[in-house]
C-alpha cells in the first residue's frame, strides 16, 4: 500500500518534518509553537481528506478518525506546553 501511494506519504513526512522544526525554532515563544501544533493538525486532516480522495477510499468514518487523532495529538501537546 505505502508503495502505491509512496509520493502521498513523502508530502506526510515533510509537513511532519517541517512542523517539528518550526516547533523547535520557535522555542522562543509558546504562542508561535501553539500556531505550529495547531497548524500541523489541521495539515494532518487536509492531507487525510486529499490521501483518500485521491485514492478513492473517502470514508467519513476515516476522516473523523484524522480528525480525532488530530485533535487528541493537540490536546496532548498544548497541555505540555502550557502546563502550570
């Protein structure tokens, strides 16, 4: 599977890539690293919604699981980076 569709998850890896970093380089500022954590899951969903459109798997039952993920990963995350 991953083979058949190896260009969709290099355009995975490389929003995941560029989240970690941006997160990293904006170490600086909570708000910034918020923007990023947001910002990649929001890429995450709109790349699930392109990767089964395209494949011609569109399921809601998918996309509420990108979704899901998306919004656990963010709640993890966040509540790191602004416990008290």
């Amino acid at each position: 599977m991953i083979k058949e569709h190896i260009i969709h998850y290099l355009v995975l890896l490389v929003i995941l890539d560029l989240a970690v970093a941006a997160f990293f380089l904006f170490s600086f500022n909570k708000t910034y690293q918020a923007a990023v954590v947001v910002s990649m899951g929001i890429l995450y969903v709109a790349w699930g919604i392109i990767h089964h459109w395209l494949s011609e798997d569109f399921h809601l039952r998918a996309i509420l699981e990108y979704v899901l993920i998306a919004i656990l990963a963010n709640l993890v995350i966040l509540s790191l980076l602004f416990r008290a």
